[in-house]
C-alpha cells in the first residue's frame, strides 16, 4: 500500500501562521501540541503529529521559537518575541 499526501500549504507557510497565531494571542509560555488541536478555528488544528513536529522544528532553524522536550517526551516551542 502507498500513501500520498497533498499539501495545500507548505511547511514553511504553515510555520508562518502558527507563529502569527502564537503571536497574535500572546502566547508566551511554552505551547503544547493539544493547545495548536484546540484551536479549532484555525486550519493547523487538523495537521498530523509528525507535521505538527517538523513545523516545530522550522520554527527553531528560522529562529522564531525554541523547540522544548518534555519530561513526558512530548514537544512544545516557545515563541520568540520580535
């Protein structure tokens, strides 16, 4: 069985719009995977965990958050505030 995943948008872009969404709301404390599923009103809200993960870790590369590891093994990022 093969899989195929159609992007509408990137992962860049998606990067993008979580840190403005982050931003715009004042996120400033770490924020968590389940807090990006429970803004339903957003788009990202219906991504995969992995995506979820990679977008995390662009946003570190790009230098607008910090990528934390839970105690628990669970990934979270920190906003960097322009």
């Amino acid at each position: 069985k093969e899989k195929l995943r159609v992007y509408w948008k990137t992962l860049e872009i998606w990067s993008d719009e979580i840190y403005n969404w982050a931003y715009e709301n004042g996120k400033i404390e770490p924020i968590m995977i389940y807090e990006l599923r429970e803004a339903k009103q957003e788009d990202f809200s219906t991504l995969p965990l992995e995506d979820l993960e990679e977008i995390f870790k662009i946003l570190a590369k790009n230098r607008k958050a910090k990528v934390l590891k839970m105690e628990d093994g669970k990934m979270a990022f920190k906003i960097r505030l322009e």
